[in-house]
C-alpha cells in the first residue's frame, strides 16, 4: 500500500541524503568516538537535562491525527505535568494545563479523546470552550462580581505544524519554534502528515535511561544483529545517510540500494526502497516506513525509567477487512516486536550494563556517529 502523493514531492534536503547513498559518498566512515557511561547513570545528569533540555526546548506532544476534529481534546501527562491539548471549532490547536480555575480540580481525567462544544468540569460543572474561555458555570449569583475572561483556562506555548503538535512545558518561557515550523515542518509537509490518520496508539514503559532510547534509532548498524528475525531482510547493512536540520537529525537507510534502478525524484519510489527518520531533540523519534509512519514520543520519567508513547499514522482509515488486516500485522510487527521486544529489549540490557560500572567508556565505530553528534548536541543545550 502506498502513501498516496500527487502532488508532493521530496524536499531538497530530502533529496540529498538520497543522492549521497547512490553517489556511494554515504558509504565513507568517520573514526571511532567515545561516549562517558555516567550520561545514562548519573542522577545530577538527569536533573540538567530535565531542566536545561526538556523545560528549556519545544517538545512534540503528538502528531495532529489525534485531533482530527474541531471541538476535541486529550490529556498529556508524561511530561509531569497535567497538559489538556485541544482542537478548538476553528481547527486552532492549544495546550492548556489540564486543571479547572475554580478549585484545581483535574477537568478531563481519561487517556480517549473526548469531543463536544465544551469541557466540564467534574466537580462543580465549570465549562470551558475547546479555545479555554470559561464558557459558563452554575448559580453565576454564588460569584457576584467574576469576570469570567480573567478565569480561562492556562494556556502554554504551542504550536501546530507540519503535522505535529509542540508545546514548552515552562509557560514563563519565551519559545523558539522556528525550525519546527520551518525546515522540519516542509519536510513533513511533503512527507504528508497533516493528512494522516492515527491507526493506533500505545504507551511503553522501558527500564533504561531516554538517551538510550534515542541511540536506538541513531545508528543503522544493529539493524542486521538485533532485527535478524524482524525487518533486517529489508535493509542493508549499514547502508544510510544522515544530516542536520538546527540541532535535530534526519537519515535515510535505505532498502538494499540498487544503482540506476529508482527515480529518487518520483517520492513513491523513493518511499519504496528508504525509509527516513527524524531524530528530534529533545527525545522525539519519527520512523516513514513506506506505507505509513510511526511518530515515537519519549518521556524521562528517572534516570533509569521512561515512558515512549508510539503513535501509527496511516495514509487513511482501513477501507476494507483486507486494509485492516494489513496495518494490523504491520503495527504488530513494528510496535509489537521491532520497538517492544527488540529495541527497547536492547535499552532494558544496556543499562543493567552501564549500572554494572564494567564500561569504562562507550566505544562508538563509524556506522553510531550519529550517536556522538546527538550527545553533543545535548551537550551544548546544557551548557548553554
């Protein structure tokens, strides 16, 4: 089944990595680089990133496809804090704390989208408009004197782009959302995912730490070891390109390359024989298999502890039971087996390794450079 473009095509950027891989100006390795273990063990560590990195950057909430319609709304919690994202009757998406202005009281207490013209309450049936205006409440008499445009619900930086929702967790915090909602918002533009429907949702719990997390995806040469049994038949070994869009990175590995044989221009063939990834900071992974897309949001809840909520987007509803059956084995292949048992099977392993203090340092080789220039760049927001 193939992503439906007509009227898209690659960005240039895109078009780059593909014109590297079949150039062979891909397959040059840099040198061996080495990692300091105590990034994925110490606590002082952890507590500088929350900080410096995940209070201090834009982060991807979700993909829009979990709002499709106007007047809807979802809880977002795996960032510690009570976050209420909302599509409002215009379309405008807006991320809210999720606590009513009278009493504190949690508004919407469900993981399932809810949807209507308002959002009520529990406790006393305060409604709030889907754009988090105090719509109305009972027995106004009890309020002599409420101006009810001063009790709105609290709203957060955010933005909506390129088929993406991003919000700062600091409301105090001016944002920089330039690069979301430019480079990176072309490139998902063209890859079409404002126009995707969410297929399928699930929340991981992984024992490791969320740097470890996103190596997984930083590197192609595990791709053939611990996906011997999963998509390694798909790929070749090592066989990829990656660049930089600002501080986050984008790669193409390809499936098994052939010379002269694919009109990287023509964005389904393209789509057929790569599959491109996007590794944003601060811990946000997106995965375009050629038919549909797996958007990966990792949440650090303890140095040893996170939570990555994995979203499927495919190109429209199952049309058929033969649609269903389809997407259906392929979110079990991904999410099932490819992320749940073997990538984030390998971060459980890893980091009862790196506890051990046997590594005295993590040896990256040419093919996990990609590895070195995200910690690097985690490295520099710190330091600021």
């Amino acid at each position: 089944m193939d992503m439906p473009a007509p009227h898209r095509r690659p960005t240039e950027g895109q078009l780059n990595l593909a014109r590297r891989i079949k150039g062979g100006e891909a397959l040059a390795m840099p040198g061996v680089s080495k990692l300091d273990p105590a990034v994925y063990t110490d606590p002082g560590r952890y507590d500088a990133e929350r900080h410096d990195l995940f209070e201090a950057m834009p982060v991807v909430l979700a993909p829009s496809a979990l709002l499709p319609e106007t007047n809807s709304a979802a809880t977002h919690d795996g960032f510690g804090m009570p976050l209420l994202l909302a599509r409002d009757k215009t379309g405008t998406v807006r991320v809210f704390l999720n606590v009513c202005r009278h009493r504190g009281t949690r508004l919407v207490n469900t993981d399932e989208v809810v949807k209507g013209p308002r959002i009520i309450c529990p406790y006393h049936a305060w409604a709030y408009a889907a754009d988090g205006r105090l719509a109305g409440l009972p027995r106004t008499d009890a309020f002599p004197g409420l101006d009810k445009s001063t009790r709105g619900l609290i709203e957060m930086p955010s933005l909506e782009a390129g088929g993406m929702i991003w919000a700062g967790l600091d409301r105090n915090r001016t944002y920089d959302f330039s690069t979301a909602q430019g480079p990176l918002a072309r490139d998902f533009d063209a890859l079409g995912f404002a126009g995707m429907h969410l297929y399928a949702r699930r929340t991981h719990e992984v024992a490791g730490n969320w740097k470890l997390i996103m190596d997984a995806f930083l590197e192609s040469y595990h791709v053939q070891r611990l996906h011997q049994n999963s998509i390694a038949r798909f790929f070749g070994d090592g066989e990829g390109a990656g660049d930089q869009i600002g501080p986050h990175q984008r790669s193409l590995v390809t499936r098994r390359f052939e010379e002269g044989e694919v009109d990287i221009e023509d964005w389904q063939a393209l789509r057929r024989i790569g599959t491109f990834t996007y590794q944003m900071l601060p811990a946000t992974v997106i995965i375009c298999s050629p038919d549909y897309v797996n958007v990966m949001v990792i949440m650090p809840q303890g140095v040893r502890h996170t939570l990555v909520e994995d979203f499927m987007l495919i190109p429209e509803p199952p049309q058929s039971e033969k649609a269903e059956d389809h997407w259906r084995r392929s979110w079990a292949l991904l999410d099932g087996q490819v992320f749940g048992e073997e990538d984030f099977g390998a971060v459980r392993l890893s980091q009862k390794g790196l506890d051990s203090g046997a590594v005295g340092e993590v040896l990256l080789g040419g093919l996990e450079q990609g590895l070195k220039r995200f910690h690097d760049a985690v490295e520099a927001q710190i330091r600021g």
